[in-house]
C-alpha cells in the first residue's frame, strides 16, 4: 500500500459536506512544491494555484500576464508536494472568457498536464457557457465574484465590490447560476460582510471569502501574505501570521556578515 492511499484526501464533497456541518473551510494559496508540502502539512483543505503567481512569483503588476503554460508549471510543481488537501487552478486571463470550447481545452491541459482537481474561473452569467462545457466534461468548477482580479482594468481600482444596490444584486444572481450550473464553491473576494453572508445563506455551495467577512463558509489567504513575506501588500482583511520579511532579511545580513568576517563557514563547518 502506498503512503498516499493511507491519508484521507480532501475532495469536493468534502467541502460540500463541510458547509452542511458547519466546518469552516481552509484555503491559501501555493505555486511551488516546498510551500505546497508546507501548506498541506499545516492541514488546510484546499490548495488554490492562484494567478496571483504572477504577482508573487513573476512581479507582475497584475494576474493578467501569466499563461496557461506558467500556471500548468506551477500546478504541477503543487501536485507534487500534496497528499491530502485538494488542488485548485486557475484559469489564467484569455483563456476561457469568450470561447468555451478554449475554456474546455484549457482546462482539459491543466487536469491532464498538472493531476490538479478542480478549476477556478472568474465571474458569472458572461461566462456561463464556459463553465458549463467544464462541468459537462466532469472538471469540477469554482467560480469566483465580486473583486475579480483578471477585470482590474475594468474596473479601475482594487476598491471593495458591490457596495451599490444593483451590483450587489447581480452578485446575488451570479452565485445563484454558478450554484445552478453545478459549480462546487465558489471564492468571493473584497465585499461587504453582510452582502456575503446574504449569498452564503442564499446558496448550498460553500463560499470561499477574502476579504469576505467573518460569515463565509471558508476563508482563503495568498500563502506570502499571511506569512509576511511581502511588506508592501497591507489590506485591512489580511492578517500576517509571521513576519517572514523581517526574519529572511535579517537572516540574510547576518549571512553577509558571518562569510565577510571569515565567521562563516567555522572548524565545524568544514571538512
Ligand atoms: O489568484 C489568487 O490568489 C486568488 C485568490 C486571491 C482568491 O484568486
């Protein structure tokens, strides 16, 4: 018997099940197997490839330069370091909002290519031919709504969503389709806590929030925010659980110091 066989994995039913019991779900972010194998043994339940990779990993400005090719990369290197909790990617910009066959195809590569999960898309009703041909090939879907970063440009700011009657409205609707087209969870990031709370008692499917408020049924963190790796990105949702930035840099000029006074590497240290 292999060791995988022994741990019992996270699937969607699971967070399905974990809504219905009440069990708040777990979610951060991993684009590298070292995180991966840190982050699944830290015992969260899902793992989400997100295109913030380009972002963290790559330094772009926004998610929207990242490929299918880099987010398959990245997926493939999560698969590897995770035994039990489940794998989400995402579907990078341009690759599913228009066409649903290429939705389809896209997909298709980052099952196929990476042994992910499932899938995240962004948005609702415009995108509802795409997730359905996800659905119809057996691809578990997760949507995502309100600050939906692949539209940043749309929208023109990071500023919370949905605050007006009719935008708050559509959202309500949205999560109602994504629920109708079979859609597992779906991820609310950066709205009013009583307007996800609203969706989340209004929908059987688990609503994963950043920046969601307290009433989700789980909660999602990019893995380098929480653990203070990165000092310029502060939001008022985001708590740090380390303060990684001060610690690596430290560690990294007293490395400096030890190799420039000869202090490093010492008798014990050599061979
Ligand atoms: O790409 C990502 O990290 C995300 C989360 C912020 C939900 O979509």
């Amino acid at each position: 018997m292999s060791v995988h066989s022994e741990i019992k994995r996270v699937t969607t039913e699971t967070l399905r099940k974990m809504k219905f019991d009440k069990e708040k779900i777990t979610m951060l972010t991993a684009y590298d197997y070292t995180v991966a194998k840190l982050v699944d043994a830290g015992g969260v339940d899902a793992i989400l490839v997100g295109d913030s990779a380009s972002n963290v990993m790559a330094g772009h400005e926004t998610t929207l330069p990242i490929t299918l090719d880099q987010m398959i990369y990245h997926a493939q290197s999560v698969v590897r370091g995770v035994s039990r909790a489940l794998v989400v990617v995402d579907l990078p910009f341009g690759t599913y909002q228009s066409d649903p066959q290429m939705a389809l195809h896209s997909a298709v590569r980052i099952m196929k290519e990476s042994g992910a999960h499932a899938i995240k898309i962004e948005g609702g009703k415009e995108i509802e031919d795409s997730i359905k041909n996800l659905i119809n090939a057996g691809i578990p879907v997760c949507g995502h709504l309100g600050l939906t970063p692949q539209s940043i440009y749309q929208f023109g700011t990071y500023k919370v969503r949905a605050k007006e009657e009719e935008e708050a409205q559509k959202l309500i609707a949205d999560a109602q389709l994504l629920e109708k087209l079979g859609c597992f969870a779906v991820v609310l990031e950066k709205i009013p806590a009583a307007l996800a709370k609203k969706v989340t008692d209004s929908i059987s499917i688990p609503t994963i929030g950043i920046g969601a408020g307290s009433d989700c049924d789980g909660q999602v963190l990019v893995f380098h925010d929480m653990v203070g790796m990165n000092k310029g990105f502060s939001p008022k949702f985001l708590r740090r659980y380390l303060d990684l930035y001060e610690q690596i840099t430290g560690a990294v000029s007293q490395y400096v110091r030890d190799v420039k006074t000869s202090d490093f590497p010492n008798q014990n240290e050599s061979y």
